[in-house]
C-alpha cells in the first residue's frame, strides 16, 4: 500500500472551511448567497475531506488521456466513429470542446478509464472547492498545488472558450457567451452556469444563462432577447444532454450549429468521437487498433487502462448473461450512470431492456474507496477520478465519493472532492494535517 492509498484509508481529516468556500463561491455580488442556498438544496455536493493521489498514478492517467488523444485523432478512428453517428456529428467547424472529462477508478495496479465525457460537468464547482480546501490547510501547503495552478483556473477556462471561438473566427472579437441547458434552473448543476455566467462576465464578456428554447434563428443569425439590441448570439456554451440536437426544441440551436452562425461547444461532433460508449468497444479492440497502425507502446498503454468492453449483441447475448456479475452494462448515448447497470444486480426484466437497446458490456473495475468522518462515526465511500481537459491538456483532477450502485450526489460525507497529488518523494512525516 502505498502512501496515498495509506491516507485515504486511514485518515478522515476535514479540510474543508465553509467561510473560505464561501470566499471562492460568492466572488461577484450577483453570487451572493450562493453558498447557503446550496447547503439547503446540495446538501451532498461537497465532501470535506480531500483525496490523496500517488504522482506515478497522475502521470499514469496523464499519459492515458494523451494516448487516448493520439488515438481519437487518427482518420480511421474518426471515419468510424462519424459512420454510425448522425449526419451533425460530420461538421467540423473547428472548435474541439471544453471540458472534456476522463473518469477513472483506481485498481490495485493503476488506473482505469470508465467512460469518456464530451460534456463534463462540475469544472467551476471542483475549482472553487480545490481552492477552499488548499486555503484552509497550511500543514497541508507543501502537497496542495504546489506549482499554484489554482489561482489561474478561472484565466485558463476562460481562454479555453476564447481558443473555441477563435478556431472558428480568426480574430474578431468575442463579445457574448450564451450558457444553454433544458430548463437550466431546473438542473442539478444549475449554480456552476451562475458561476460561469460571473466568470465570463468579470472578463468582459456578456453572458446569458438560456433555455435552447429562447433563442431565435432569423437573418442567418443566432439571438437571444435579453442580449443587446442587434446583436447576434457569438459563442454557446451548450451543457445540453441532446448530444447531437436532435430534441424539437432544440431546431433553432441545431440550424444555427450547422450553418457555423454561432461558435457552439461542446457540440455533436465531439461526443461521437469521444464519448460514444461504443468507443470503449473500439478500444478495447487490440487487432484494429494495430491494424490503424496505432504503435505497440499506445496499444500496451490501453489494454492496461481501458477494461475490455464489448457491444451487446444478439450473437453474444447468452455468454454475457453467463458472465453478467463481472460486467457493467452502459447505454452508448448514456450519461450520468442513468439506465447503467452492475451485473450481479440485474433481473430478467432488465436485461430483456438492454437486449433491445443499444448497450456496451464492460468489465468491472471496483472502485477504491475513501475513508470520510460523518459525525463522531468514520465511514469508507467508494470513489471515482475526473480528469477535466482540453485539447488534451490536463485543466483540473476532481473526485467524487459516495456510497451506492452508481455515482451520486446523496450520501452524506460524500460529493466532490478535491485530488492532492503526492509528491513522489513524499512520506507519513511529511504529511501532518492540523485537523483532526
């Protein structure tokens, strides 16, 4: 056991201070309050307690996530991924996507990716939170952040969006950031779009948060009425779930997208190439991948991270059914665990609805766990790995802990948690949290 896995399993500190989260929540006045409102209505989105990591598994995921880039990038990768998508998913007007997200679980030997996300939620919220534990934590400064990537975040997401619209238009000036969700104060993660709407706003941008169903498509432009008078929809931050907008109220979103009126990301282009669960499947796949000329070095680097994962098929039914309690079964276009299944949890009737749809079989990769205080009693809650990217650079590692079949938000001690990578030379004396 080694020293990040000794920490999470033995040590239940609280690093977390609620005046210093309130400090990086509510960082423009429009935000305040924010934080008591979500104590009410999130009252699981936080854990107080930070998730050590060992540097050999962070350079670990690090050069998963760039192998899998290399990979994607191939024109035979693509072709394939474009082929069974719908006809969107073939524009390609430049932009690559913000917030990628590469979900992890850490096994005895590394990591393993679980999924890929075209459309990660929780960047704004984990940064904010990774700054509230880091500051109230000097015993702990050595190993928090030590290169102080944390305090330029919020540049970085916002030159992210900048690089999208500039790979789109060149040099003409980004004026206004659109943020568009179904119903958007309806959504769980509805209080990071008022934080990104506060963070475009603070560098001089516009910024709307919108129901799709709002805008306007006419004169071969995008608008919206609560931007200024005559002036079109520049940039939309789309966190629809509708991957390649396909949703009726989504027509106006979906005509502007593909006549290149609006900058829109992520967009469907991105999630077929990424996040398709069936490319798990094409992973998994060695003899392809050689056969695309994907070098030994990348494709050894994939059969440790990437758990062999196969498509539900009529052909192979019987034999997954035989093996179904080490398998996870995942829906292709499924997001957020929902309709995903653990094997030794199925019935009959649940597996008769994965027959009929369109779903991937992948083996199951427990995930480790976090030791967490919740009262005067200590609990272990299992946890998972996010690792935020753009353009396949690393942005920000967050956690998740909980207890349950799938992820969530409703265990108590659990929520997003903040990643402290250990230094590879650290030790059990170097580390001496100050608080019990």
């Amino acid at each position: 056991m080694n020293l990040a896995e000794a920490l999470n399993l033995g040590c239940a500190c609280q690093t977390l201070e609620t005046a210093r989260l309130r400090e990086q929540l509510e960082t423009e006045p429009a935000l305040a309050g924010l934080t008591m409102r979500l104590a009410d209505s999130h009252p699981h989105l936080f854990s107080r307690t930070a998730v050590f990591l060992d540097a050999r598994v962070m350079a670990q995921i690090t050069d998963a996530v760039a192998a899998l880039e290399r990979v994607i990038a191939r024109p035979a990768w693509q072709q394939r991924a474009l082929d069974r998508a719908p006809q969107i998913a073939g524009i390609a007007h430049g932009p690559a996507g913000v917030f990628m997200g590469y979900d992890f679980h850490l096994a005895d030997d590394g990591p393993r990716l679980i999924e890929i996300n075209s459309n990660a939620g929780g960047a704004f919220l984990n940064a904010a939170l990774a700054r509230a534990h880091r500051a109230c934590c000097e015993s702990f400064q050595q190993v928090f952040d030590p290169q102080d990537r944390l305090r330029n975040l919020d540049e970085a997401f916002v030159a992210m969006f900048r690089a999208e619209w500039q790979s789109q238009r060149g040099d003409a000036p980004l004026r206004n950031v659109v943020i568009v969700d179904d119903v958007p104060d309806a959504q769980y993660l509805a209080p990071e779009f008022q934080m990104a709407r506060a963070l475009f706003a603070a560098h001089g941008l516009i910024a709307v948060v919108a129901d799709p169903r709002e805008l306007q498509w006419r004169d071969g432009a995008l608008w919206h009425p609560a931007l200024p008078a005559g002036t079109p929809v520049d940039l939309v931050y789309n966190r629809l779930t509708d991957f390649y907008l396909q949703d009726s109220g989504h027509d106006v979103l979906q005509q502007a997208y593909r006549a290149g009126s609006a900058v829109v990301t992520p967009h469907p282009r991105t999630h077929a190439l990424y996040a398709d669960k069936r490319n798990l499947a094409t992973l998994s796949d060695a003899a392809l991948l050689e056969h695309w000329g994907v070098g030994e070095a990348d494709r050894a680097l994939l059969r440790r991270v990437v758990p062999a994962t196969q498509r539900v098929t009529a052909e192979n039914a019987d034999a997954l059914w035989a093996q179904r309690r080490t398998l996870f079964f995942k829906p292709a276009a499924g997001f957020g665990a929902r309709a995903a299944y653990r094997g030794d949890k199925l019935t009959r009737r649940v597996w008769d609805e994965i027959l009929a749809g369109d779903y991937v079989a992948q083996t199951t990769v427990p995930p480790s766990e976090r030791l967490v205080r919740v009262g005067h009693e200590t609990m272990r809650l299992k946890l998972d790995l996010r690792a935020y990217t753009y353009r396949g650079q690393m942005q920000l590692l967050a956690a998740r802990t909980w207890s349950g079949q799938t992820t969530n938000f409703r265990t108590e001690g659990g929520g997003f948690s903040p990643v402290v990578v250990l230094p590879a030379t650290a030790s059990f004396t170097d580390i001496s949290p100050s608080q019990p």
